[in-house]
C-alpha cells in the first residue's frame, strides 16, 4: 500500500541544498590552514642527524 500523503511540514529539499552549498562555498574562506608545528619536524631532523653520527662512529671504529 502506498503512502499517498505528502510530507509533513513544509519540507524543500531544494532549499537544504541551497543552504549546504553555502556551507560548503564559506568553508573554506572561514577557516585557515594553521600551520603545522615545527615539534615533530625538528624532532625528525635531530634523529636523522643521531643516526648519522651513530653510523659514522661504527664504520670508523669498524675501519679503525
């Protein structure tokens, strides 16, 4: 049996579409990339830079 009734209230799917796409075209305007934190990145330069010297202070102990 088919629901012949219409909608309750007065639904306008046109008009959530309308206002989701207003989001969506503010977004990005509204909100800014903040930077990423240099913590994990100097963190990742300093353990390069110890693995270096570790390896380098082998192969010479090593070649010594």
């Amino acid at each position: 049996m088919a629901n012949t009734q219409g909608p309750q209230g007065n639904y306008d799917p046109a008009g959530s579409t309308q206002m989701f796409r207003a989001f969506v075209d503010e977004g990005p305007q509204g909100r800014q990339q903040a930077p990423a934190p240099a913590g994990p990145r100097v963190g990742l330069i300093v353990g390069i830079v110890v693995a270096v010297v570790v390896v380098a202070a082998v192969a010479w102990l090593a070649l010594a």
